[in-house]
C-alpha cells in the first residue's frame, strides 16, 4: 500500500514543477493518469476493500485528498493565467472533479466499462465538457488551437 501511495504523491507533485500553462498541465496529467491506470489491476482493490476494509478506507482517503488539492492548484493557476474563469466555487468544481475521478473512472462502479472509459471519444467528451465549464473566452481559445494541433487525443 505504501508504494501505491508513494506513486500518487509522485504523480501529483509533479504538478508543482510543470511549467505548462494550467489546460495543458492538465491535460498532460491525464494522459500520465491513464496510462498508469490502463496497468491498474481491479482485483487489489477488491481484495483490499473485501479482506482489508481499514486499509482500503486509508488509501481511499489519501487519494481523495491527493486528487482534490491537484484539482484545487490547477484551478487557482486556470484562474491567475485567465484561462478559467474567476468566479468558479474552486472548491466545488475540485470536489466535483474528484468524485469524478475516483467513481467515473472506477469501471468496479458500472457506470462505464474499462473499454468505454480508455475510447478516445469518451474521454475527448469528458475534456471538453469540462474545459467548455470552466474556461474563459481566452480558455477556449487556447483549447481549440491545442485541439488543432492534435494534442487533446489522450490515448
């Protein structure tokens, strides 16, 4: 459990030295995201939910809050560039961002199978619907031109 925490903190301090402007950042880190999450196997987590419930309600939480601040900073840094729009409730978009992540994501929930989560169209309408949220006119710009030049296909 440790190196799986040890791999999320990896992951999400790498937030804080990306130079990309916060679109880009987060695109990027999906990308990295999916990656590791095409290796991931359900069954650990299953396992550890079924034989080991306090350790799973630990790596959930820790997840959780990894997750969130990720969101909350690439917010505040959407915000101060001019890329997403100053009146956003940053802790609720995060929050929402987060359950997000953790139950769209999880094909253990139903909701979208492993095949339908890793389409490259699913996940396009899920960028898009978010940025199309949150972003200013100047956001928009900057995710078109990103689009253009191919940079929003995640797979």
């Amino acid at each position: 459990m440790r190196s799986n925490q040890d791999g999320i903190i990896n992951h999400f301090c790498e937030f804080e030295n990306d130079t990309r402007n916060a679109i880009e950042q987060f695109l990027w880190h999906r990308k990295l995201l999916l990656e590791k999450l095409s290796k991931y196997n359900p069954t650990v987590e299953f396992d550890l939910r079924k034989y080991f419930p306090a350790l799973y309600n630990e790596l959930k939480n820790f997840r959780r809050t990894h997750i969130y601040k990720a969101h909350t900073a690439n917010l505040d840094q959407g915000i101060s560039e001019g890329l997403y729009r100053a009146d956003l409730n940053v802790h609720m978009v995060a929050t929402m961002m987060m359950v997000n992540h953790i139950h769209t994501f999880d094909p253990n929930n139903g909701y979208f199978s492993v095949e339908e989560i890793f389409k490259n169209d699913f996940l396009l309408q899920f960028i898009i619907y978010h940025f199309y949220a949150i972003c200013t006119p100047k956001g928009i710009d900057v995710l078109l031109q990103l689009k253009a030049q191919g940079l929003l296909d995640v797979n």
